[in-house]
C-alpha cells in the first residue's frame, strides 16, 4: 500500500529537470483506433495527460487531482528500460515528457501554468511519480493541451 501524501511538494532534487517521464496512453484517449489508418501513429492530445479526478486520487493518498507518470532515472535505476511500464498494459502506448518542460509550462497565448512533480511509489512500481498542477485543479484542458505540445512517444500506439 501506498503511504499517504499530505501535500504536493515539487521534487526537483530526486526528479531534476534533465529527468524524462512516462504517461501510459491508450487508444480511447487519441480518439480511437478506427480514427487510424492502418501502419498509421496516432496522434498525443490533451486527453492523454488529463489528472485523476479527485475522488480517485484521495482513494489513492493523494491529496488532489493529480497525473500519473513513471520517472525514468528511478525505473532505469532499478534495471528496467521503458517497456516495463507497459507489461499488462496491452493496447497502450507511453509517451515521454521531460521534468523541466512541465515545470516551465506555458499555455498557447504563452500565459505560464507550472506543473509539479513528486515521486509517489507504489509496491508494483517503485518509479511511480505524480504531475500536480501549482494554480488549478484539476488540471484544465488548455494545460494538458500545453503538456501534449511538449511531449513525444517513446513506444508509439500504431494501428496493426
């Protein structure tokens, strides 16, 4: 069981800025498979790095909405490359993001909206962290828009 957040507190000494990070996304959140072609990629939206609603997370001991991610530097460091994160996760893909970008995240007419990051691990995933919103929560459509911008694939969900 996961120990209780108290408060989100950004963890910029554990997750540097330099730090990569991982979000599952599944094909219900790029609008579906029948949207591709098939071969074709599909495409990071802002549905892909939407929070937990809260419920959830308070279920979970966080203490608000808040983003699911793996930090790179803790699963690398305990001898998993990326895939990890997606054993029995059949059918979704994982995008990257990197720390910094969030904390220095600026929406479209380039109004910031910082994002946080704290480790939050779990028994089954030891590199589980969370991405919090410093001003709203949950997190608007117009950040997670401002996220996809600034995020990649690392496995791609491409239509087979």
């Amino acid at each position: 069981m996961t120990e209780a957040a108290a408060a989100f507190e950004d963890d910029a000494e554990r997750i540097p800025d330099s730090a990569i990070l991982y979000r599952r996304v599944d094909w219900d959140k790029i609008g579906g498979r029948d949207k591709y072609p098939p071969g074709a990629t599909g495409t990071l939206n802002g549905n892909c790095f939407t929070d937990y609603p809260e419920w959830r997370a308070l279920e979970m001991g966080l203490p608000g909405p808040c983003m699911s991610v793996g930090v790179a530097p803790i699963l690398t460091g305990h001898g998993h490359g990326p895939e990890k994160m997606l054993e029995d996760w059949e059918g979704y893909g994982l995008a990257w993001i990197r720390a910094g970008d969030l904390r220095m995240l600026e929406r479209a007419d380039k109004s910031p909206c910082p994002q946080g990051i704290m480790l939050f691990p779990t028994a089954d995933e030891p590199w589980h962290g969370v991405v919090f919103d410093h001003a709203e929560r949950p997190r608007k459509g117009a950040v997670c828009k401002a996220i996809a911008r600034v995020a990649g694939w690392e496995i791609a969900l491409v239509n087979e």
